[in-house]
C-alpha cells in the first residue's frame, strides 16, 4: 500500500506538471488570410500542425489589397510590396525584429533582395518576411546570335544597348521564317509599354500621382520614344499582340524565332518541357540580368515580392503567429522540400536552394541589387487610368512609328489626348464610388 503522505506527494508533483503541459498544449486557433486554404495546406500548414499538434490553422478570405478592409486575422498574408508599406505605415503590421533576434532566426542566410525590399520604408525595420521572390533575366538564344555573327548579350546592359543588339539580327531566318531581335513580356500596348518601361528603368515618372497630369518634357523622355520607335521601325520586336481568344501561342523564344526576350525565372524551366511536350526544336538558351539604368548598372527593378507574411497588430496569438511565419521562411528543411511547389510563388529566398536547369548560370537572377524606391505606377496609380492612357499612347506611337509623327508631335499627342483620357477614366470611377 502507498502511504498517504506519498499520494498527496504524488498528487502534488502531477498536479505541477499538469499546469506546466496544459501551458504548453493549450489548444490554439491561428488565423492567416490566402487565397487559397487547399494550396496554403499542402504547402505550409499539414506539416506546421504535425509540428505544433496543438495549433490549428483557420484560412479565411480577406483581400489586404483593398485599402478599406480592416486586418481581421493573427497572421497577415501580402502579395504586393506596395501594400505590406501601406499596411506599416497605417501601423497594421507588428514589427518583427525583435521575434528575428530573440529567437535567432536565419535572417542573414536570406537574400538581400528579400531583406532589403522588406525593409519599411518608415524607419527601415522588417515587418513581414517572405520565402521566396520573383525576378526576371534577360533570355537569349545562343545559335541565332551564333548565326547572325551578333556578339552575346552581357550582364549589366542598359536598354539601348539590348536595341543595338537586336536591330542587328535580319527580319528572316535561313528557312525564311520571320525572325525578331527582340520580344518584350508585355502583350498589349506593346510599343507605349516599352516606352514607359525604359523610364520606368532610368528613375523617371510621366505623370504626378497627386494630380494625375501627364508629363514627358525632358531631354530623357525624348530620348526614350525616339529609340524605342526605331526599334519598331526595324521591325525586329515582336509585336503581336495577346488577341484574348484562349489561343495559347507559344512565346517565339520557345519556339527559336526570337534572339532575346525578356521573361520571368519560371521560363529557365520551361525550355525543356516545351521541347519535350510539343515536341519543338531544342533551344541553345543563355541568360544575363536586366537591363540596369545608364546611372544605377548594379540594381534591378524587376524584383518582386508576392508572398509576404507578417502578424497583425492586433493579433490574439502573436506568439503562435511567429511560429508559423518562422516555420514558413526559415526551416530550411521545409523550404528544400518545397522548392518544386514554391516555384509557383518565385525563387527560394535562400538562393543556395534555387532549383538548376540544367547546367545553366541562373545568378543573373539575382545576382543585382534591388532599387531602393519602386517607381512602378501601378503602385502609385488606378490601373483601370494607366490601361485607358496606354491605349491612346499606343494609337498615337504606331503613327509616329509609320512616320505620320515626328517625336515631337508625338509626345505633345499624348500628353494632350492622354490628359483627358485620364481625367475622364478618374472622373468615372470617383463617379462610381459615391
């Protein structure tokens, strides 16, 4: 028999260690906001529970994009860097850097690109972290640049001189196939975006995100149209435009009718399989950075952060919360598992983990720095205004390109018919929203 003393000894040590597990165990509902709970399960949160058995993940459908939707959830899931910003700066986001040293996690063995972009442009701490990034390179197909006695593209180049490069290719391949020098990854408005987008490059804006007027009276704009609109006047870019039927039409990198294309890091991938399920032609590809602005040769513009996840400031389990953000960008064990499904959302953040193709150099796509402030205008403008304006500077471009314009003529078209596109675009939706 055990003496009484003994039970209410053992009674007393049982009931300490069951205050103690029952702390530890407490059953937890952690809320997070993605698009989708079927992805977000097969891709985090089925092994964070055989982790954490007592944390149950509740993926709920919240758009943070919408500035007037209030954070309802512990975890905050972000897909544009210019909403994780907003989100710090209206003070929705808990900063994270004392979770990063208190728990020492691996912050330094991510790439700057991820770290750097994530700093708040507030007061340069980190509020959200992300496992991977999106970027892109510039593609280039090796024999026809081989063929046409064009030297290789390099890494670091500016716009012009990819332009110089691609007006030197002839307009028909030996099989008498159109050939194009150049394909841009833009599919409507072809010829204007490739003039916003050298801007966009070089640092300059075309319009005031206060007042919405349009602007392209310098030197450097000019500069821009004229080359761009000669490149077309080569005839050398491809310009057919996406006709929205469900057609799919193979990019004519894939297909070895382009010298070069710019194109994101998924297309790295895409080669083989495209020769392997269609059974095209095997492309000798290669790849550099790029193209940098004449004054900043070492940064890239084309970086993007489409999977962000931070803790709400008012977040009933931010403990918990760190835990699965910690889990998600972190465990390296998790992430080289994941590489494969992660591909959908970008390259690993750890690039050490960036899945090869073949035995090519993929660290031009990564291999500059990110700008320090975006000058994309979608972050700064309606895209339903920056669509409608894109439309009439197309229409006026095409005549430049068909020389019924000159340059000049142009750009004071745009800047006058394109003013009152916007104004009527903007004045519509404010319409809409009352």
């Amino acid at each position: 028999m055990i003496g009484r003393g003994r039970v209410i000894f053992i009674i007393f040590l049982l009931s300490l260690s069951g205050c103690s597990f029952g702390k530890q165990d407490e059953l937890v509902t952690l809320t997070i906001n993605y698009p989708s709970e079927q992805q977000f399960y097969q891709m985090y949160a089925h092994d964070f529970e055989k982790k954490y058995p007592h944390i149950t993940i509740k993926v709920v459908n919240q758009d943070m994009n919408e500035q007037s939707v209030e954070p309802s959830t512990d975890v905050i899931f972000i897909d544009q860097l210019h909403v994780y910003n907003r989100l710090v700066e209206e003070g929705n986001l808990i900063n994270l850097e004392s979770n990063i040293h208190k728990t020492a996690f691996p912050i330094s063995e991510l790439s700057p690109i991820v770290v750097n972009s994530l700093r708040s442009e507030v007061d340069g701490e980190i509020y959200g972290l992300s496992p991977s990034f999106i970027s892109h390179a510039l593609y280039y197909n090796r024999e026809l640049f081989e063929k046409s006695g064009v030297p290789f593209p390099k890494n670091q180049m500016t716009w012009k001189e990819i332009f110089d490069l691609a007006k030197r290719f002839p307009n028909q391949g030996s099989d008498g196939e159109r050939i194009y020098g150049f394909k841009s990854n833009y599919y409507t408005a072809i010829a204007f975006s490739m003039i916003l987008r050298v801007g966009q490059t070089e640092g300059l804006q075309f319009i005031n995100p206060e007042t919405l007027k349009v602007n392209f009276q310098s030197d450097e704009w000019k500069t821009i149209f004229s080359d761009v609109i000669q490149l077309f006047q080569y005839n050398v870019v491809y310009d057919q435009e996406d006709t929205m039927t469900g057609q799919i039409v193979p990019s004519p990198m894939l297909t070895g009718k382009a010298a070069m294309e710019i194109q994101s890091y998924s297309t790295a991938y895409n080669f083989d399989a495209h020769s392997q399920f269609v059974g095209a032609p095997t492309i000798k590809w290669d790849m550099v950075t790029v193209p940098v602005a004449t004054r900043m040769s070492d940064q890239s513009d084309y970086y993007d952060i489409q999977e962000i996840y931070g803790i709400s400031s008012t977040a009933n389990h931010a403990e918990e919360a760190w835990k699965l953000i910690e889990f998600i960008t972190g465990d390296t064990q998790k992430m080289k598992a994941n590489v494969d499904n992660q591909l959908i959302n970008g390259l690993p953040a750890r690039t050490e983990l960036i899945k090869a193709a073949g035995h090519h150099d993929l660290s031009p796509l990564y291999v500059l720095n990110p700008v320090t402030n975006s000058n994309n205008p979608y972050d700064y403008i309606d895209y339903e205004i920056l669509n409608a304006f894109k439309v009439v500077g197309q229409s006026i471009v095409e005549e430049a390109i068909q020389n019924s314009l000159s340059v000049d003529e142009a750009i004071y078209k745009i800047e006058v018919e394109g003013q009152r596109v916007i104004d009527e675009t903007n004045l519509a939706s404010s319409t809409q929203l009352k």
